[in-house]
C-alpha cells in the first residue's frame, strides 16, 4: 500500500472561556482533525497492515500541521490524543495503524514529546460518537490536563472507511484543583514525571 485514499477531512476548535468559574485570561482551545480514508481491508482479512500503516505517516503529519497551525502554533499546544472510527467492514486492528503514523506525526511536528498519546478506537457508523482522550505532551502524571475532546463526522465512517483523528489542546481543563503533578513541576522529562 503505497497510498490512502482520503474522502474527506474536517477541523474544529472549540474556544472554552470558563466552566462556571472565573472567566480565563486566554480561552482554552481544544481541537480536532478528522481525516475520512478508504479502508483497503474491509470486509476481508488482510496478514500484512505495515505497507498501510506507513502510507499513513504522512497523513499524520498533514494533519497535525493543520491541527496546530489552527491552535496558534506548535508552542502553544500543551496536550494531546489520537482516535479512530472504523467502518462496519472493518476490524479494530485496521484502526489500530494509526497509533503510531498518527501519534508520529503529531510528535515530529511538537518537538518529540515524551508522554504517551492517549488514544480510542472503535467500530461505528456515520455519526458515531468518540470520545478522545486527552493528556499533557510532556507528562502523563499532569491530572489538570486529562480531559477528552468528541470526534465526530455526520456521515462518516461508512461501512468501508475509517476516520482517523488527532486531538490537540492549548492548555488543561479549566479551574483544575484536584492536585497532583503541576505542569510548572515537570522535571524528568521521560514522559512520566
């Protein structure tokens, strides 16, 4: 597989203000960018997904590119996840390529982050739901920035596609006060503390 075959693709930001509290200095932003590919196994068992998954690199890193560009650039993005809808015709394992393009992508374009990139996957149809996690690029212990952003296309996937998607915020969820790992404490620098 020496390319995808993309139907479409789709961005979006929501700007957050506050969540009953205090209005924030600078809204929050939450972005998320959805690309709409064929899926070349559906409704068949294929051995070999590797050809598919690195075909896929580029599509990661296309839409990161777009992804922060829209978020004010690459330094201001503090948190991240990845997900992806599969068509009926398709199995998880056909989703599951874009763990590492998708994850690649958004690393080589943040300055190779550390922490792990959350991410979900599942079956559906057009208008499914996924809820994407979401957690801080440096840290994964940083409580103030788990949250989750909706990925969701109303006619996609269909039963021969997948939606793959990235999710990327400008900061945590606002008024956190649960304690925990502070993003200013980040030391280590191995994706965990």
């Amino acid at each position: 597989m020496s390319s995808y075959d993309i139907r479409k693709t789709a961005l979006s930001v929501e700007t957050v203000w506050h969540e009953r509290g205090p209005r924030l200095e600078k809204p929050l932003l939450v972005g998320t960018t959805v690309a709409v590919v064929a899926n070349p196994f559906a409704g068949r068992y294929e051995p070999d997904l590797m050809p598919f998954q690195a075909s896929l690199r580029e599509l990661g890193r296309e839409l990161a590119s777009a992804l922060i560009a829209q978020l004010g650039g690459a330094e201001r993005i503090e948190a991240y996840g990845k997900g992806i809808i599969i068509g009926e015709d398709g199995e998880l394992e056909h989703g599951a390529v874009w763990h590492e393009a998708g994850g690649q992508g958004m690393r080589e374009l943040l300055g190779q982050p550390k922490a792990v990139v959350p991410a979900a996957k599942t079956i559906g149809g057009p208008g499914t739901r996924l809820m994407v996690p979401i957690g801080h690029i440096h840290a994964c212990y940083v409580r103030s920035h788990f949250g989750t952003a909706e990925m969701t296309l109303w006619d996609a996937p269909r039963r021969n596609e997948i939606a793959f998607g990235l999710v990327m915020a400008t900061g945590g969820r606002p008024h956190a006060r649960i304690g925990g790992l502070a993003a200013s404490d980040i030391s280590v620098h191995d994706g965990q503390r």
